[in-house]
C-alpha cells in the first residue's frame, strides 16, 4: 500500500503542468473560450504530441502502457488549468468503448486516431427525458441489412462541437430503460441524417444536441455485443466519474490556494481579512473538503478494476463525497472573495461554475447516494 | 499507487487475528460507559500484550517497541476492532512514554517506561485546569523548588479515570515572570498517593464518572521527577499533543460501530419494514460510509507518509476533526435508529450495569448515553476549533 507517484508518471504530470501554465493562462482561456470555436485545435495537438492522449493505454492498443493513475494525474492538471479541450469526452470515454469493447479493426481505425489526436470523438450517451440513467434509451437503432438505421435525439454532447466522431448508446430491443438492449456504435458526425444544434455550456465548454433522423451506419460502426453493451457502458462511465473527480481535485487545490492569497491581500477595518478567524475555520474546512476529495479520488481511481458492483458502490462513493466538497469549496471561496467573486472577470467565479457543473455531469451526489445505498442493498 | 497490502502485510495479519482470537479475553465487556468496567478489566488485555511486548508497538524498539511499520500498526488497530478490544488506555502508552522515552533521563526511563509496557501503573494527565482549557498556556498550578523538592498548589479537571491513577503527569508553572506564558512551565512526573492529591468525581452528562477534578495542596514531589529542562515543559507538551492526535481518527472503531448500527437498524422496524429500508436513514448510512471511507484513505495517505519517514504533521489535525466528527455521528444516528427505547436510563435499572434488565433491545440501552458522553470527542484532545487553528497557521500559513 502506497500513495506513490512512478517516474513517468511524475514525468506526465510536470510536462502537462509546464504547459497549462505556459498555455493556459486565465486571459488566454478567457479568449478562447469567448472565440468562434471555443477550444484550440492547436493545444489539442500538443497533447497529443507530448504523448498526454496516450498515456492510458496500453503498449498494444498505441499507448503509454498507462492506465487510471495516469488518466488521474492527467485530469488534476487540467483541473488546476480549467481546460476545456475533451479529454474525457475523447480519450476516457471513447477511448475507453473501444480499448474495453473494439474489435481489432475498430482499434487500428480509431483509437490510433484518438492517439494521435486526428480524430476527436464525443460521447453521445445522455438523453433528455433520461437524466443520469445510462440505460434510459429512447434512441432506437434497427436492423437493415448489414447495418443500422439509427433514430433518436442526444443531450447535452459535450464537446460534440468539436467531435470528428460520435460514440452513440442506443437501444436495438426492448423498453426504455431495460438493461438488456442497449448497443455501441461509432457514427462519424458528418453521416447523413445527424443534425446538431451547438451552444456553450456554463463552464466554458461547448456541447450539443444531437439528433438522428434515418441514419443509417454499417455493420462495423457497431462495438461489442448487440444489445448486451450496457456493461461496457457503465464501466466507461464509472472511469469517467474517476476521471472527473481528479478533475475536480485540481480545480478545488486551486481555488483554495486562491482564496487564501486573496484573504492576504484584501484589507478591510485595517487589516488583511485573513486575520479574521471566521475567515480562518472556513479556510480551514475547505482545506479539509480538498484532502478528502483527494483520497476519494485516489480511491475510486484504484478500485477501477475491481468487478462491476463493487467498482460501480466505490464511483458513487467518490463522486458523492466530491460533489459535496465541490459545491463547499466553490460556494465559500466566492463568498470569500465578496462582490468580485461574483464577476466574471476574476478567475475564482470560473473554478467555482467548473466544479459545479462537474457534480452534473455523470450523476450528481444526490444520484450518487441513491446509487449506493441500492449497491448497499444488494451486498446484504 | 496501489492499495493492496504486501503478502508480508497479510501473513501479519493472519499472525495477529491469530493471536487476539486464542488470548484476548472473551469475558471483558464488549461495550461500554469507562465507569462499565474495574481497574482490573481495563488493564486485562493491556497487561497480556504487555507479556507478549506488543502493548507498546510504536515506540522506538530499544524502549520496547515492536518496530512494525505504520502499515502493520493500521492492520494490528483494524485486527483489534473486530472483537471490539478494550485497548490499553492512551495516558501511558500514547501520551508520557513518549516524552518519557523522547525528553526524560536514563534513570526516569527504567523507572516508568516498564511498568507502561506492562500494564502495573495507570497514569492520568494533568493539563487542563478550570481557567485554563484551549488556553491551556494559561495554567496557574505552581511548582516552587524548595531544596530537592517541587511543591505543588493548583487544581486540574477533566482529569481522566483518575480514580485508578497510579501516577500523573502534571503542567505546571515554575516561572510565573516569563515573558510569555508559554515560557514558565514545566513537566512534572507525580505519584498520586503523595499527600496533599485530592481526586474528585466529575459526574458528566451521561450519569457516569469518567472524569476528575484533582486538587495539589502542598504537594512535595522530588526534583528527580522534572522531565527534561525546567520551564521547557511547553514543548514536551505540545509534542505529546501531536502524538495524542495521530491516533484519535478511530477509523477501525467506527468501521465496526457502523456495522453495529447497520445491524440495529435492520432489527428495528419503521411502517412495517425495517429501518435499514428506509430511504431516509439509509442516505444517512451511506453517508457516513462515505465520510468514513474518505477518512480512512486520508489516515492512509498519513501513514504512508510515516512510513516515508515524514512524521505525522499539523495534517493530523484533519483526522482529529473528521475523526471525531464520524464518531459523534455515528452516536447521533443510533439515538435515533432505537427510537423510543432510548429514553429508559439504564442506571436506574435494578442491577444497572447488566444489559439483561433492560426493557428495550440491548443495543438501545447504551444509545442515548454514549451519544451525550460522544460530545466530549470534539472537545479534548484540542477541541475541533484548536484543530482549524492549528490547520490555518501551520498548513495554510496564515
């Protein structure tokens, strides 16, 4: 049992660092994520280049030989950085359909792609009426011919803007939420049939929604098994849930440090509002709310590969706790921080919208509670 | 990173589960007030581990230690859980035989740290006084040297379990000029049969007597009996205080208590269906699952970095207060799981310390009880509010 980081893995970390800082200052942030495009295909490749989209796969599938503790370390620092580029979206989900359920052809297509940063896919799993039930699918793909005729409407697709490609969930048999049913594909976006209306989210980012009218894909655009892929799903899910807990751990080690340089500067009735002691014990517990989200994440990053229910009980263990910590952190820090940290020209009201929407994306800790108080039940 | 223990790790595991199963004494109460339980069963387990040398493991080897890792002291604290094990008593094996070990002369160790190791002398601690609680620089008990002597005048409270005392360890202030309060005080070993102690009874909140005021008038203690330097005795004070604090998260306890009160609220019904079914109560477990999940990996992350040779630093304070925290909670929540049967005070039963009588379940006779003496976790030890400002000052530097 240690806590250790390996030599590479500290390698990552300082080399993504140096960049974010280099790269990725407020200002430059601020501008692109108020341009046309919202992101920067250019860092993207940079990415790739300093080999960051591969370093959770294996040596076989392209990769770094990496895995969840990479992927961890990869996500505190764009965390700390607030960037918007689609690591998740891209590599973690999409990669991770296809490193866990792709076919050999599959791989040599699109994961090579997603390595080397050609191809930016988004993860098209959410529906309206859904939530954060992966199993709610009321988008439909039929049988024709060899194929699929894919019919339906997707939510809130982050990053889909950007997307080169989609990995859609849809149901080939079965009622809206049954478990069995639910199926795989890549859909590239530019298939006839496939409308999208794009639009920013409150934290910087770009998502879509995507509709499919009679779009008709091959028989090789389906991964894994017909109708028995919600597995696959959940467990990408569960590695995203831990990829956005790192995320959040970033963000939140930022904040604070933030907070407490602001308390240093800021006077009020003579003095630096860092001598008020309320100010003090705030300070003080949201440090205590970081350190816990740390180990969380820590925690779930190294049950990944744990079975299904006990992975799934550990996800919804982290991505309650840091929920919770999230919106303590953030919420106390912009109180903190007083009128300006209720602008938008200050950086700590954008880590503050960041971890608040990371509690919205894959189940919230409301749901995440629910969730684990069912797995609780089941285990008895 | 990994979270798997070494096969090393596991066969030390197989070996202490062994040896609490065939030794630890099954007739000891399995819960309990402090007043549930004589001298001699307090001292029982203690004094078997001392035979065996493992009722000292963290202390240096030299002095009696075991010389096991942080890992495999995480694993002997989980082991001892399981059975709900009265551990030995923190005043000598956590607080002064460190400083003893750390601070005191050769002939203060073979005098005292032998009879910690076994389990013969109960120590108690004098530190807090009626004027001087997170404050305790504020301490007005004196110590005047007259010849060889010290002589002692001063009151202490909250002194625990005195009542059994064999020794105490006293602040006590020697320079009443220092500049600052911090600079007159000195760390006094006392015998508590010297004339002039008087110990009284606290009755707390929960009808029991677990604490003490103890009254020095005229307390001749030998010289011999200054630990370290006089007038230094603030340093050796707030080095046990870090020590008192990396022990007190209770993670392995309060991992059994849940299950205890997971258990409960399966037995108790609520419309016809058990508690545990309840969605309301069951966030609540889950909750406190989670908070004390987060806390183990946080004691963990600790440890490991003990193991690295980084000692326990002013992080430790966030395993005082998560700690506490889960455990007042864990009380909190088992009030309310027994429901009504947490109102008949079980001192008034006939034969009160016997659960037999009890005309609830047995596991509501403790409930309200220990939930009102639990208020008392976020108070010692540095109460939760000493924890955020030690927090600030040392990790935050502000």
């Amino acid at each position: 049992m240690h806590f250790d980081f390996t030599e590479e893995q500290t390698m990552i970390r300082d080399t993504l660092a140096r960049l974010v800082r280099e790269e990725y200052t407020f200002e430059t942030r601020h501008k692109v994520i108020e341009s046309d495009s919202g992101w920067r295909p250019e860092f993207w490749a940079q990415l790739a280049e300093l080999g960051i989209l591969s370093a959770p796969f294996s040596e076989e599938d392209g990769g770094f030989g990496g895995g969840p503790v990479e992927t961890l370390v990869i996500m505190e620092e764009l965390g700390k950085g607030l960037v918007v580029e689609p690591f998740i979206p891209s590599v973690v989900c999409a990669g991770g359909i296809l490193k866990h359920g792709g076919s050999q052809v599959q791989k040599d297509e699109h994961l090579a792609a997603i390595i080397d940063g050609s191809r930016v896919f988004a993860f098209a799993h959410a529906e309206p009426r859904g939530r954060y039930d992966m199993a709610f699918l009321e988008t439909r793909a039929k049988a024709d011919g060899d194929g699929y005729v894919l019919n339906g409407h997707k939510a809130v697709v982050i990053g889909a803007p950007w997307a080169s490609h989609l990995i859609v969930t849809a149901r080939t048999s079965g009622e809206v939420v049954d478990h069995d049913g639910v199926s795989v594909f890549i859909v590239s976006k530019d298939a006839e049939g496939i409308s999208t209306r794009d639009y920013a989210t409150v934290d910087g980012r770009r998502a879509s929604e995507v509709y499919f009218e009679n779009v008709k894909v091959g028989g090789d655009a389906l991964v894994g098994e017909e109708g028995g892929s919600l597995g696959l799903v959940m467990q990408v899910a569960d590695e995203a849930i831990a990829a956005l807990c790192a995320e959040a751990c970033g963000a939140m080690q930022v904040a604070n440090a933030m907070t407490i340089d602001y308390t240093k500067q800021r006077k009020q009735f003579g003095v630096p509002i860092a001598k008020f002691q309320v100010l003090q014990h705030r300070m003080a517990d949201m440090f205590m709310e970081y350190e816990q989200s740390v180990s969380m994440s820590y925690l779930i990053t190294l049950k990944l590969g744990e079975p299904a229910a006990e992975r799934a009980k550990y996800a919804s263990m982290a991505k309650a706790r840091i929920g919770q910590a999230g919106r303590f952190i953030g919420q106390n820090a912009v109180q903190t921080f007083g009128g300006i940290g209720v602008t938008d020209e200050v950086a700590i009201s954008h880590y503050f919208k960041r971890l608040t929407m990371i509690d919205s994306e894959f189940g919230d800790a409301g749901h995440h509670l629910k969730r684990h108080v069912a797995l609780s039940r089941k285990a008895a | 990173m990994n979270l798997e223990f070494t096969p090393e790790e596991n066969a030390f595991r197989d070996e202490v589960r062994a040896f609490i199963e065939e030794n630890y004494p099954t007739d000891l109460p399995k819960r309990g007030l402090a007043d549930d339980m004589s001298r001699e069963q307090f001292l029982k387990w203690h004094k078997i581990l001392g035979k065996k040398g493992w009722s000292t493991p963290a202390w240096p080897e030299e002095y009696g230690g075991t010389g096991w890792t942080p890992t495999q002291r995480y694993i002997w604290q989980e082991e001892n859980a399981r059975v709900n094990a009265v551990m030995p008593l923190p005043f000598g094996v956590g607080m002064v035989g460190p400083v003893i070990y750390t601070f005191g002369n050769e002939e203060q160790k073979a005098k005292h740290l032998p009879g910690i190791r076994s389990g013969e002398i109960w120590w108690c601690q004098g530190y807090s006084e009626p004027g001087a609680g997170s404050d305790l620089a504020s301490l007005k008990t004196t110590a005047v040297r007259d010849g060889d002597d010290y002589i002692l005048n001063g009151q202490k409270t909250w002194t625990t379990l005195a009542q059994h005392a064999d020794w105490g360890f006293f602040l006590c202030r020697t320079d009443p000029t220092a500049e600052r309060p911090q600079q007159g005080i000195s760390f006094i070993l006392v015998d508590m049969k010297t004339p002039g102690i008087e110990v009284r009874p606290i009755k707390l909140i929960d009808g029991g007597y677990e604490v003490n005021e103890v009254w020095l008038t005229d307390v001749r203690v030998p010289a011999e009996n200054l630990i370290g330097e006089e007038n230094k005795g603030w340093t050796y004070a707030k080095f046990l205080l870090a020590h008192e604090r990396s022990g007190i998260a209770g993670v392995a306890r309060s991992k059994r208590a849940l299950e205890n009160l997971r258990e409960i609220a399966d037995a108790e019904m609520m419309d016809g269906a058990p508690l545990s079914e309840d969605f309301d109560f069951a966030r609540k477990l889950s909750q406190l699952e989670i908070d004390l999940a987060a806390l183990e990996i946080t004691e963990l992350r600790t440890l490991a970095g003990e193991q690295a040779g980084k000692g326990p630093g002013p992080e430790s304070s966030i395993l005082k207060v998560k700690g506490t925290e889960i455990q007042q909670r864990l009380t909190e929540l088992t009030v309310e799981a027994v429901g009504t049967y947490g109102l008949p005070d079980f001192r008034s039963f006939e034969d009160n310390l016997a659960n037999d009588n009890a005309p609830g379940p047995d596991y509501a006779t403790h409930a309200a009880p220990h939930y009102f003496n639990f208020r008392k976790a976020s108070i010692y030890g540095g109460s939760n509010e000493i924890q955020r400002n030690i927090i600030t000052k040392m990790v935050l530097g502000l």
